[in-house]
C-alpha cells in the first residue's frame, strides 16, 4: 500500500515537470521571437534588404539583412513556419508554430494583414494563440 502512495506520488510529480518543460519551451520561443521582431524592424528602419524569401520559412543560420544576427532555431518543438514583409513599407509578418496547436505571431503591419484571427494595426507586438 504505502509504495503504491510512493508511486502515485511520483507521477504526479513527474507529470508536473513535464507541464513546467513545456511551458519553458514556449517562454524561449516567445522571446526569441520578440528578438527576432525587434532586429527585423532594425533592419527594415535602416532600409537593409531581409535575408529571407516573403512568403516562405527563413533559412535558419543565415543572416537576417547581412550583420551578424541570423535567422535563429526556435527549439526542439517551435520553429518559424512564414515571414512576410514589404521592404518599402516597413512591414513584417513573423509567424512560429509548435508541433501541436500554438501559434506565436509578431508584426508590425497594416490591418489588411491578418491571419489565425489576428489582424495587423501599425504597432510592433507578438501574440500568443492557443496557449
């Protein structure tokens, strides 16, 4: 009886960190992505062309807009799946998915930009969907 307790006990335990894991893991990926936006609009303020195809995924380890900064790896569950952008606008796009139903958005674009249920409205911000 008191080992079942014991292991009863060490389930829950366990199943609580894996909780605490994965929590972790979104926390990173989100602010990556918050750093990635952030050196995106660096680059499009000082009109340096993005290192990426619009529409498509990044190449990650290749430079964002030719410094040093390059498009990074998520980790072992988020990565970028789109980046869109307008270089004579300033405009950007930067959309990460999980393996499962999470969405992590960042933008800095017109309101006729939308996808997930967000829609753009001319400030920089990253959402959380599905968490």
């Amino acid at each position: 009886m008191v080992i079942a307790i014991i292991g009863i006990l060490a389930l829950i335990v366990i199943v609580n960190l894996e909780g605490a894991r994965n929590k972790a893991k979104d926390n990173a990926a989100f602010t990556t992505m918050r750093s990635l936006a952030t050196a995106v609009a660096v680059c499009q303020s000082n009109r340096t062309p993005l290192n990426a195809t619009s529409g498509s995924a990044p190449v990650i380890g290749n430079s964002i807009c030719g410094g040093t900064a390059v498009w990074p790896k998520l980790n072992s569950v988020w990565s970028i799946s789109k980046i869109y952008f307008s270089d004579p606008d300033s405009y950007y796009w930067i959309r990460a998915t999980d393996s499962g139903t999470k969405i992590i958005i960042c933008d800095m674009s017109p309101n006729s930009w939308s996808e997930d249920g967000i829609s753009g409205d001319m400030n920089h911000k990253c959402n959380k969907i599905g968490f």
